[in-house]
C-alpha cells in the first residue's frame, strides 16, 4: 500500500511544481480569456501559484482560494499580490460558499487529488453564478504529468509510489462526463503542451526531492537504490551541450457555464 501524498511545504512545492503550474496556467489563462472584475473561486489553490497569476492578469473584483492543507496556504498568504484574497481552509466536495458565489470557479492542476472529483465539480457549478465558468486542468497522469520518468523508473525497480487518489480524473473524455453530469453548457476542452529547463542534472534531482509523491518514496531508499535511479533518470534524460535538461508535459483542460 502507498503512502498518501501530502502537501506541507509550500517552497519546496513552489521549485518542484511552480514553473511548470506558471507555464501551463499561462496557456490555460489565455486560451480561457476571462472578462475583468468576476468573482473567481481558486479551489484546491496549494501555495498560491495559480492564485497569483488570476490576480495579476485578470484584473479580479476579488479572489478566493480555499484549500485542505493549511500549511501551503500559510506560503501562499505571504505572497505580495495575494495579500487582499481570501485563503481558507476547506474541502473541494464540500464547498463553504453559499449557492451563486462565484463567475468563475477554477481547479488547476487539482482534479486528480480529490477523492470524488465527480462531487468537486458539482460543488463548484452549485457556488457559480448562472452564466458563469466552471473550468480545470490537469496533468495527463498517463504520459503527461512532468516528472513521470522517477516515477516510471521507481515502478520498473519495484517500489510503491505515491499516486493521486483518482488519477484518470485528468483524462479528456472523463473530464467530460464530470462536466455534462453537473449539467454544464458550452463545454469545451483543450490540450496544453509546456516545456521546462533545468540547469543540470544536479538542478533536476533537487528540484525532484521537494516533491511530495517523489519524496515519500525516495525516503524509503537506500543509497545504492538512490544511486541506481540517478543513473536510470541521467540516461533516460540526456542533457544538450550545455549540460541543461529540457523535457516537456501535458495537460488536459475544460469549461463550460452554468444555465441561466
């Protein structure tokens, strides 16, 4: 049995998935093209990656970021241009938030971590507006998420790795029923393609042990295990001339309005 994947370091989660969430949330942001002064719901919102690019591009009438996991919430509240949202602690499939709260509600790179993501997109169509949007994204678990190498080769050495609680909600066509079953209208979907460039490999592996699935499991290794899965990852990942490592991820994205 794996272990669960727990958040509780909102700067080590900011080097591991920060620029990867800025790239992808960029894609996300313009293909979305949101009007100025809505209300935007940011559920699952972690350290406040997301959160900040909504208030720094969108010119937000306000914000509001509800999480489980107090202690990111805690980074994302120092951040700058977050000091005017709200930021609680709360459940995605039990939202505290009055019917109608919200134009926008919003689950980036989150769908696959709640537990019934069924339930998680009900609750954010009940707390939207009529008229409003309901959206997501999320890494393609299958072969999009960005750093599926140590994960593939800690499975192919025979160790348990953490996995998102429901890991197929992220897949397009199962978005899709989530969408249509909340009763959702004009839905459309999106896939986004992002890249990223590490320094080194040095760059690479640091970077891999903030990350809260990868490092519950690299925590269980021995040093010789560590060394085999350096050398598997250095060889599945080359480097260019330079020394640096470019790879790139895949995420799945949605939305749709509310009737009204």
């Amino acid at each position: 049995m794996t272990k669960p994947i727990r958040f509780d370091n909102g700067a080590a989660y900011e080097r591991y998935m920060g620029i990867w969430s800025q790239r992808v949330g960029a894609a996300f942001l313009g293909w979305l093209a949101p009007p100025q002064n809505l209300r935007w719901l940011d559920v699952g919102c972690g350290n406040g990656a997301f959160t900040e690019m909504i208030a720094a591009h969108c010119a937000p009438a306000a914000i509001t970021g509800i999480d489980p996991a107090e202690a990111v919430l805690d980074y994302a509240r120092m951040r700058p241009t977050l000091h005017g949202a709200r930021l609680l602690k709360g459940d995605a499939m039990a939202l505290p938030f009055p019917d109608a709260s919200f134009d926008v509600a919003v689950m980036p790179l989150v769908i696959f971590f709640v537990p019934d993501p069924a339930k998680g997109v009900s609750e954010m169509a009940r707390v939207t507006a009529p008229g409003g949007i309901v959206t997501a994204y999320g890494w393609d678990m299958t072969d999009g998420f960005p750093y599926r190498a140590v994960r593939d080769e800690l499975c192919d050495m025979g160790f348990a790795v953490p996995e998102a609680p429901s890991r197929d909600a992220s897949r397009p066509e199962v978005m899709q029923g989530f969408w249509q079953a909340a009763g959702l209208e004009a839905i459309e979907s999106r896939v986004f393609t992002v890249a990223r460039t590490f320094a080194d490999f040095d760059d690479y592996w640091t970077t891999v042990l903030g990350g809260p699935s990868t490092s519950a499991a690299l925590k269980d290794l021995q040093p010789e295990n560590i060394a085999e899965l350096q050398a598997r990852l250095r060889q599945r990942l080359p480097p260019d001339g330079s020394g640096r490592i470019t790879y790139s991820a895949r995420a799945n994205a949605i939305q749709g309005r509310v009737a009204g």
